[in-house]
C-alpha cells in the first residue's frame, strides 16, 4: 500500500521526505502560500529538485534553475523494436547527435527559435545566438539522454531528457547577478545550497523581463527536444504516431484554490487530469508514460508529479573524487559504483549503451515504480517503456554543470 501523503502548514509531500529538502522547500515557502514536494525530491540549489512552490506576486530565477526548460519528449513510432537493427541505430545516433558540455552540433541546423533568439525582446540574449545556434539539437551531459524502448505491444518508442544548454545557463546565471545588483554578462553571485530563494516581483521591470526570457529559453529547448528526436526518426526510417512533451524546470501562471499563481516547479512535471507525461527511470529500469487525473491529492499537490525517479547517491558517492588536468580525468579516489560490473550486467539483458558513467548508473537512483506508488490516486500508468538503447555523455567528458 501506497503511503498516504504528509500534510504540513502549506506544504503537500509524497513518500519518505529527505528533511534537508524539505528544509529547502520550507525556506522558499515563507513567501508562499502553497507548495509540494514529489516522492522523487533531493536537495538541489536553493529550491529542492521535485519542489513545487506556488507564489502569489513572484517568480523565482533560482527555483527555476540554471537548465531552464529541461524536460521528456517521447515518441511512440510506427516501427516494431525487434525490427531494427538495434548496435547500427546507436552507433549512428551517437555519431549524428552532439553529447557533452559545449558539444556543438555535427550538422549545425536551423530552426525559427534562432529567429526568436536574434530579436529577443530581452535584449541581452540577443549575444546569446552563436551559442544557441551551435548547440541547438545537441544533448548536453549529467542525466541526459538519448533512449530507444520496447513497450508492452513490442513497439519502439524514443525518448530524450535535456533543456535548454548553454543558451538557457547563461539567461539563468545572467538574471541571478541583475537581482544581486550585478550585469547580465556577470557570472552569478557564488551562493550556498541552502541560500533563500532569489524572487523577482511579477510587476517589477526585471521580473517581467526573466519571464520573457525563460519563455523563449523554453522555447528553445522544445525545439533541441523535437530537432533530436526528428534526426533519431530520420536514423530509424520511421514516422512518429503519438507524442507525449513536458518540461519541468518552469515557471507557470496558473490558477490553484481560486487564486492566480506563478507555480515554479524545479524537476517537477504539470500532470493535470488527462495530461500526459514521460518520466525516465534509470538506464536500466523502465521508464513510463503517465497521465494525470482529478483527486483531492492532485489539486493539493498543485496538479504536479515526478520527473523522473530521483538520486538516492550523490555523484561523487558512487563515481569517487577525480580532478581534470590539461583536458585529462584523474582519479583521486574510487566511488561506491563499479562502472565495469554495471555495463556487463547492462550488456548481458541485451542493452546496447553508448556512453555513461558511475554516477548515472542503475543503483544511484530510486526505484521508479515504488516513487510512481507514492503518487497513487494523482496520475495513473499509460505505458511501460522498457529500454534497449541508451546514449549518453561518456563519464570522459568534464561537464562543471551535472545535475
């Protein structure tokens, strides 16, 4: 049986709660009248990952987060998994598709979103281009991925978990050092884990000029999310029929109890009723298509549910302690993972895996289907997507900004 979720003052949490991360979420709820926090919750910076905070006249930089726009986009295609020949598929999608930190794109594209980018109404994002367009269709490193599925008919589905790059970073830290008084082009303001949260006024001339410039950091990331999963389509000779796309590191004017509110969900995903949803396990485990339902616990829980099944090990914990030098990666200590047993179990079930490391193994995060069990009664299973294929960044690429 599922365990019933806790009620606080203000505050709506599902399953065992990380008392750090609900101190975060407390903390960013003082200027809140409603908050919540998903079974998948960890501590993140500022405003815990699967925290949901609910403000009447803010918006908050630092609870968006620095990947703005992060989110699933999963396509069933018309294709059986058995039919394709799966090592070739992955060889080609890693050759094809961009992963790492700053990774260019192998074959630069255009989309309308660079237009957007170069006449941006936030005027300084307008410098931003070169670097949107480079890495525009390019994946990034951390948690994210490029993956093939079988679901419970045999069917092939692909599905991607990134955001918005460096493009998105760069608006995030830029409107962190405005509000510290700082410039755009400034780095942000070095900050502990457990600062306040940093809140804009929905009025305020600098409020309404980050709203403007995380819509179309969103925008562009929808348009990485769907240019990668077109050039996976191309790779496979197949035509998507059903698409599920979310995000989770937003900020959005909805209604709740009554009342407009600026809902900041930090990996945390909009499930309204009939709402459907990705949400990825690990590597190995299987990942879901959800959708959400009407309930009293879904209206509490601000309409909001995982985004995927949340760190049980922190990256150093299970990789170890390991220094960069003249472009080179030195261990200084082992972690809790073995990264070989990890990829020979993975090859054994059948798993092709480009990519990867110790600290995006299996063990490092929660069992999906007993967070998804925390949820009962807000969202209800779709589809069972069971991987086949995982490209990721390679644990060789240094990346200063992992989830």
């Amino acid at each position: 049986m599922a365990n019933q979720p806790m009620s606080f003052t203000n505050i709506k949490t599902f399953g065992p709660v990380d008392e750090k991360a609900l101190a975060q979420l407390e903390r960013c709820a003082e200027q809140a009248p409603h908050a919540v926090l998903c079974a998948d919750h960890h501590v993140g910076y500022s405003q815990p990952i699967g925290g949901a905070v609910a403000y009447e006249q803010y918006v908050s930089p630092s609870g968006v987060g620095y990947d703005i726009g992060c989110g699933n986009k999963a396509v069933k295609t018309n294709l059986l998994a058995s039919h394709i020949d799966l090592a070739k598929v992955m060889d080609e999608i890693v050759r094809q598709i961009g992963f790492g930190v700053g990774r260019p794109n192998p074959e630069p594209v255009d989309h309308p979103v660079l237009d957007q980018i170069a006449k941006a109404e936030f005027r300084p994002q307008r410098k931003l281009i070169q670097l949107a367009a480079s890495q525009l269709g390019t994946v990034g490193s951390g948690n994210h991925y490029v993956d093939l599925f079988r679901d419970e008919d045999g069917v092939l589905w692909v599905g991607v978990h990134f955001g918005s790059r460096g493009f998105g970073h760069k608006t995030a830290s830029g409107f962190l050092s405005l509000a510290a008084g700082g410039a755009f082009d400034e780095p942000a303001p070095p900050s502990e884990m457990d600062a306040p949260p940093t809140l804009l006024h929905v009025r305020s001339r600098l409020g309404e000029e980050y709203i403007e410039a995380m819509m179309l950091a969103g925008d562009y990331a929808y348009a990485g999310r769907d240019l990668v999963v077109a050039k996976v389509l191309e790779i496979l000779g197949a035509r998507a029929v059903e698409e599920v796309h979310n995000h989770h590191n937003f900020a959005w004017e909805e209604e709740h109890f009554g009342t407009k509110l600026w809902v900041v969900r930090k990996g945390c995903t909009p499930a309204y009723p009939g709402q459907r949803g990705f949400v990825g396990a690990d590597m190995g485990g299987e990942s879901v298509i959800l959708e959400g339902v009407d309930s009293d616990d879904a209206a509490q829980a601000l309409y909001s549910t995982v985004h995927g099944a949340g760190r049980v090990m922190s990256r150093t914990e299970a990789a170890g302690k390991s220094r960069w030098r003249k472009g080179k990666k030195e261990s200084i200590s082992k972690g809790r993972v073995d990264w070989d047993d990890v990829r020979a179990r993975l090859r054994e079930r059948g798993l092709e895996l480009r990519g990867g490391g110790a600290d995006e193994a299996p063990e490092v995060y929660k069992r999906l289907d007993e967070v998804l069990e925390h949820h009962a009664g807000t969202i209800r299973i779709v589809h069972r997507l069971t991987p086949i294929g995982v490209a990721m960044a390679g644990d060789d690429v240094y990346d200063p900004y992992k989830d």
